[in-house]
C-alpha cells in the first residue's frame, strides 16, 4: 500500500518549510503548494492523489476557504480530509472554516505534536473512507431492491461492512455510508463498550484505539453486548435505526458542529453524519437509539446492471 499523501498549502515558504519538517519524520508522501489556486489545480488534475489536504486559511488571491468551496463542488475532491490552519480563532471564524467543508481546524501557533496528532488522524479517517468506498462498490448491486433487513453485530469490522451493505441499498450509497458507518461505530466503542469522548482523546494520542477496543471486546462485562440495525423502505423514504446495550449519551451536543471541540482529534462525525449524510437524524430516550431517515421521493432502486 503506498504511502498516504498529504498537500500542505500555505503561501509562506516558512511555514511550508515548518510544517514538512513535523511531517517528515512520518511515513507519508508530501507535496506542497504556494497559493490557493495552485493548490486547486494539482488536485483537479489528480484527483484521487491526495489523502489529506493541510490548508493555510489567509492567503493572497484565493484563500483557503474558496478553494473549500470549490473542493465541495468536486465529486472526488469533496472527500478527501481538511485540515484547515489559521490564526482565527473565534467562533464564528470556526464554523466558517467548518461549514465551508473543513473537517479540522489548527490555530497558529500550533505544537508539532498537535499537528502530528491530528494529521494521523485525518489519515486514518481516509483510509477508513476508502475501505467503506471499495466494500460499497462491491454490494451496491446487491441489495438494490431490499425492503426490510435487521442485523446484530459486535466487531468494527462487521459494522463497516454492514453499513456499506446497507447504503448499497440507498440511492446515493456513497453520501450515506460514511454517516452510516459513524452511527455503527459509535453504537460499539460508547455504547456498548463505554468508551468516553475523553478516553478516545487519549487513546487516539497515544495511538491505542483500536487495542483498548479489542481488549474490551474480550472482557465479560463486554464480550455478551451487540449493537442490532434495522433497514426499512418505506413508499418515499428509507429508515435506517441502530441501537446498542449501552448506558447513552447526551446527544444534544454532538448534532451540530460544536467550536469547543473544534480542535480535538475527533467528535465531528455526528454532526457531519447529520449535516451530510441524511435527511433527518434523531437520538431516542438516553441516546442508545439513533433513527436516520433518507427522502426517497421518487428515486428509483440502483440499477444492478450498471
């Protein structure tokens, strides 16, 4: 597998210098650019070569958040994880970069630490986005015409994989596997595992997730516990309801994009699975219960012949 690639963008040579010399000591392909549209153009002439895009905010020309928007116009481009850099820092300039499609947000001066840490996390965020692209090109044709289905699951990998099953059934499966596969993952690590938001800071720091995951999967307290997802077609919409053994959650703060959190390594995916992903999404009672609704109209089944 080649190594991820990541397009730092920024128009003082400095900081291009800075930044590469953090990243250099990882295992990843770095390619650099000094102006918006420059930037712009390597990645519409090559778009599926970069795995993450490090992004200055303030720059002459085409600033950072234009060349969002038109990244967000892009079918392939749209995807790809964006670590947006600046010295704005309040809130309304937060959720600008947010809303403009940033999935991060690094504020000048930052530790190389932090860059590093939330670098590596974008990387594997992409390389998940991948996966779940590839078993969805798999299933699409598969489940085209389903009705009704409901599965138990307790792995990662099951959950991934079902919801790419599951969004191959769904007119825009690529929109809703993502949003999807989120809902599932999180049934499993804060719901029936009772990993907090504060533990996963931690764990992802120290590159120790996915181990604290399957070392409590294997615990008593744990092992017996399953998430179940239910699928059901209505006449102009699709319901796609996932529940977990857990204690809940307050789910009311993770809707929305919240700048308190803006930079942490994580606790944007529900608010992106709502934004992005469906056309309604609703928490039930502790927030063990999460409904996702998909409008349908008059959007015919994936063509399993394509």
């Amino acid at each position: 597998m080649d190594s991820p690639h990541i397009l730092i963008v920024d128009d003082e040579p400095f900081n291009l210098d800075i930044v590469s010399e953090y990243l250099d000591e990882c295992d990843y392909q770095l390619s650099t650019a000094i102006d918006g549209s420059g930037a712009l153009s390597m990645m519409e002439n090559e778009p599926s070569r970069f795995d993450v895009i490090l992004l200055d905010r303030m720059m002459p020309g085409m600033d950072g958040l234009e060349v969002l928007e038109k990244m967000q116009q892009h079918s392939v481009l749209r995807h790809i994880p964006v670590i947006l850099q600046t010295g704005m820092a309040n809130k309304q300039d937060v959720l600008d970069g947010l809303q403009a499609g940033a999935y991060y947000y690094l504020t000048k001066p930052f530790e190389g630490e932090m860059l590093l840490s939330v670098v590596k996390t974008a990387v594997r965020d992409r390389h998940a986005y991948k996966e779940l692209q590839e078993t969805l090109h798999k299933s699409q044709k598969t489940l085209g015409k389903m009705e009704s289905s409901t599965f138990k699951y307790q792995l990662l990998d099951e959950a991934h994989a079902i919801a790419s099953l599951l969004a191959g059934a769904c007119p825009d499966p690529g929109k809703v596997v993502t949003g999807l596969s989120e809902l599932m993952v999180n049934a499993i690590e804060h719901g029936n595992l009772g990993i907090s938001y504060e533990e996963k800071s931690t764990l992802l720091q120290d590159g120790t997730w996915a181990l604290e995951v399957n070392k409590r999967l294997q615990q008593p307290e744990y092992s017996a516990r399953y998430a179940e997802v239910e699928f059901l077609r209505g006449e102009d919409y699709i319901e796609i309801t996932v529940v977990d053994q857990g204690m809940g959650f307050d789910w009311q703060e993770y809707l929305q994009f919240n700048p308190k959190r803006v930079l942490d390594s994580h606790g944007r995916g529900i608010a992106l699975a709502n934004a992005l992903s469906f056309s309604r999404l609703e928490y039930k009672g502790i927030g063990n219960e999460v409904s996702a609704q998909i409008d349908t109209g008059s959007i015919p089944f994936p063509d399993e012949h394509n």
